[in-house]
C-alpha cells in the first residue's frame, strides 16, 4: 500500500502512511485481542524478532521476545516464525516449543504437531545446491568481502562486512548470480545478501498460506523487514481477498536500512525490534 491511500477491504486499520511516526502498540494490537483464539500472529526473525548485526552468526533473539512468544502462542490460534534461516537454525534462536516455524524461504514447514520436512518441490534440486557450494569455496568469495552462509536446501552470500559495497554488489549480481543461473538456480537480492535458492515457485507466502491452512484464523498479521517479507504480506492479502481472512495486518519493523520500497508495501509500521517487543507486549494483554 502506498501512502496516502485508503486501506483495503478487510484491513484492521483505520488509516495508513507509512511516513508518519511509528504506530501505536495499543492500537495496533486492539483488534487482534478481541479474538485471539481466531487470531494468528507470524513474525520474521532477523530484523524483526532479532537486532541485525555485522555477522549473521551471531544474531541473537532477547530473552524477553522469547518470553512474549511463549505467551502469546498460549493465547492465540497459531504464532509462528518465517524466516530465510534454515529450521535448525531457528531451533537455536527461538527455542520455544510449539511454534509453527518455516526456514529457507518457504522450503522448510514445520506445523505445530507435525513433522517437518523440506518441500517435495525443492528435493530434486538439493543436489545442485550443493554443488553449487563447492564451487564458491570461502577463499574465492573472501577477496571480494563476501562469505556465504550454507542453509542446505538454500544459500546466503553477505557483503555486509565488504570493504566496497559497490564492487561486492557487482560481483554478487554478475558473476555469482550468472553462476547460479547457468546451474538452474533463481537468485534474489536481499538486504546486503544475495539469496541463492532452488527454482521452485516457494516462498514466504507459499509458507504463510501452508501454515495458516492447519487453523481456524480467521484474522492474521505479518511482521517483516525485508523484500522476502513482501511475500508473505502479499499472501495474507490474497487470502483476504479470497476469502480465507477476514482481516489482514501487514507490519513492517522500520529503521534505517529498510528499502522504501519495502517500506511502502506496508500497511504500517513500529520502531525496530524494539517497537516489535512493544507490541508484542500489548498482544500480550487480556483482550479488550
């Protein structure tokens, strides 16, 4: 949605512009606790449940996310984390039990209950993943101020730490992703990543829809940060408007390295991880 217009049908707000100060918690927060065992709250992890940092690695969730995610999954129809990081490395960073859970893009599902498994659509093409690994080996990508982070069943190459953004940008985009490309995989540009994936139409929306499919929801919000989380957000709307949801709330966690672009797609916003917590926290509530 961009700024200025009216909401859509079925949104829980009752004006959007992402330009204005971040919104409240409470309002935010106010329809979703009318009905929470109808309600299904999915968050991203880095960005939005975790602070960036300079290495991916070392990304933590706080205590207290943890705590309120523990306290939420008790009251509301689903709560679940959708995340490009694979599942057993979600497992590390948000060790709560009974989440719905989906890594490496949409890949990998986990439904509470149930067993979790990499997508039959994504199997046939894991072997050329790791090829693909085998040919950028560390000390390859190390001269341009790149280093990948092997998922298994996908690929993320950083440039954060690059000491020249430019030239590492250009080489992602050119000589990698043409590698990728020749061996019949898809890449995407994420916030200082180049994403390397299987060619199978998965991703956080096709996860969305999968783990909302296993509830009754009949009103759900996405928080995201990133182009990956336009997905899920596009996902919620077209469940919306096919009449799967009755209502729809499309989050962005705002600061200073969020894409306009990303940022416009947005039905609202609130301030970082910490305005994450804020609202969690009003989630947390007794409903109104």
């Amino acid at each position: 949605m961009r700024p200025g217009e009216s909401p859509p049908r079925g949104s829980l707000l009752a004006s959007v512009d992402v330009t204005t100060p971040a919104d409240s918690p409470t309002r935010l927060s106010s329809p979703l606790r009318r009905h929470p065992e109808a309600t299904a709250l999915l968050f991203d992890v880095d960005g939005v449940l975790a602070p960036i940092v300079p290495n991916a690695g070392d990304a933590t969730v706080p205590r207290e996310a943890l705590d309120l995610l523990e306290a939420l999954r008790d009251r509301y129809a689903l709560v679940g984390v959708v995340s490009g990081r694979a599942l057993a490395d979600l497992d590390r960073m948000v060790p709560v039990a009974g989440l719905a859970r989906s890594g490496n893009h949409g890949l990998e599902i986990e439904v509470p209950g149930e067993a979790r498994d990499v997508d039959p659509a994504a199997r046939p093409h894991l072997a050329t993943v790791r090829a693909f690994v085998d040919m950028w080996p560390a000390d390859r990508l190390a001269p341009h101020g790149v280093w990948m982070e092997d998922k298994g069943a996908t690929l993320s190459l950083h440039h954060r730490e690059a000491a020249d953004q430019d030239a590492a940008v250009r080489f992602l985009h050119g000589e990698v992703a043409a590698t990728a490309h020749d061996a019949g995989l898809r890449t995407r540009p994420g916030r200082m990543v180049l994403e390397v994936l299987p060619a199978v139409q998965l991703d956080k929306g096709t996860a969305v829809r999968t783990l909302l499919a296993s509830t009754a929801a009949r009103s759900a919000m996405y928080v995201g940060d990133d182009r990956t989380d336009a997905d899920a957000w596009g996902a919620l709307r077209a469940l919306r408007d096919e009449g799967a949801l009755d209502d729809a709330l499309c989050l962005v966690a705002d600061g200073p390295e969020v894409d306009p672009a990303v940022r416009a797609l947005a039905d609202t916003h609130v301030d970082g991880t910490a305005g994450v917590v804020a609202l969690m926290r009003a989630l947390a509530r007794s409903p109104c």
